[in-house]
C-alpha cells in the first residue's frame, strides 16, 4: 500500500508539473508599447542675464548751449555783414563747479572808450547799466543746483566798435573757473553758463 500511495503522489506532481504554462520554452513576453528609447535632452543652460542698460544722463551744458540763442525773445538774431563779424551773440562757454557762490568781474578789455552793458542772471536783470572802465567791477552771485545763467546786454559800442570786455569768474574759493573776453555789438549778448552740481 505503501507502494501505490507513493506512486500515485508523484503521478499528481508530475501532472501539476506540465500544468505550468510558464514553464513552456515557446514563452513569449509581450513587449512594451512603445519601442522606441528617448534620447535623453540635458538641459539647455540659461543664458546670464545681461545687466540693464541704465541710460546716460543728458548733458545739461550740452543742452544749455544748443538751445542758448534760440528764443528770439531774449536773443536779437545775427545781423554779421561782409567784415563785421561781432554783430552777434556770444557763447563764452560753460563750466561746472560744486561751488555755492561766484564772483564775477569785468572791464573794459580795449581802451576806455564809454561801452555799457546790463547784466543778466538766469533771464532776470540784476545790473541795469554799467559804465565799462579800466577797473574791474562785479558781483556775487548765490548759485542754484543746475543751470546758472550769466548774459552780458551791449546798450552801446562805445566810441570805438565792438563793445568788449574782459571777465572772470571766480568759484567761492577764490579759484578761477573762466577767464576770457566778449567783442558784441549793441543789443547782442554774451552768455556764460555754470553748472552747479
């Protein structure tokens, strides 16, 4: 009996043996949906941002002195005449100081011969009439942060033509920042231009 039990057992496990489907050699595993391997894309570096462009500051004497003689207001327009060259307006230049006050001088640059002026700051008049002579005469002026206009009105020429003079401007230090001379005729102006920064 003993025997048959033992026969019968394993006939079972032999049968349970070929049941397996996965155990056939004709396997096949189904393949994935997709066949095709991604190429793998690093990732794309991104550019530095660049700094912003900060945009430069104008240049105010640049700006003063294009539109200086422009307003035919302030300004009587050129009238220069084969040969006479100071029936005009003169730009004396511009300069830029840190300074709080200037002194601002001027006399007669030729010989004495009776020229007048009146003095402007900033279009407001602040000499009405001043007889040139061979000493130096001037003013002080309190200087505002920007534009500080200075114009010189010729009222006359004098006994001898042009109206001229010589100027100085001087900072609060006492340094010169210009020093030159203006030949105009009457009714033209000179013009100086101090930046206070």
């Amino acid at each position: 009996m003993k025997k048959s039990l033992f026969l019968i057992i394993a006939i079972g496990v032999f049968q349970c043996g070929f049941a397996q489907d996965e155990l056939n050699n004709k396997f096949k595993a189904i393949p994935p949906k997709d066949l095709k391997v991604k190429e793998v894309i690093p990732p794309k570096e991104t550019p530095k941002p660049e700094p912003p462009i900060v945009p430069a500051q104008p240049d105010l004497l640049k700006l003063a002195e294009a539109g200086l003689f422009k307003n035919s207001n302030l300004y009587k327009k050129e009238a220069n005449t084969e040969g006479i060259f100071y029936r005009r307006n003169q730009y004396l230049g511009g300069f830029k100081t840190q300074s709080f006050t200037a002194t601002v001088r001027y006399r007669d640059a030729a010989f004495v011969d009776g020229d007048k002026i009146k003095v402007y700051l900033n279009d407001q008049v602040i000499e009405p009439e001043v007889v040139m002579d061979g000493e130096f005469k001037g003013f002080k002026i309190n200087l505002i942060n920007g534009i500080n206009k200075i114009d010189f009105e010729a009222l006359n020429e004098g006994f001898a033509s042009p109206n001229t003079a010589e100027f100085q401007v001087y900072d609060d230090k006492g340094t010169v920042i210009e020093s030159s001379q203006w030949n105009v005729g009457t009714g033209y102006k000179a013009a100086i231009i101090l930046l206070k920064e």
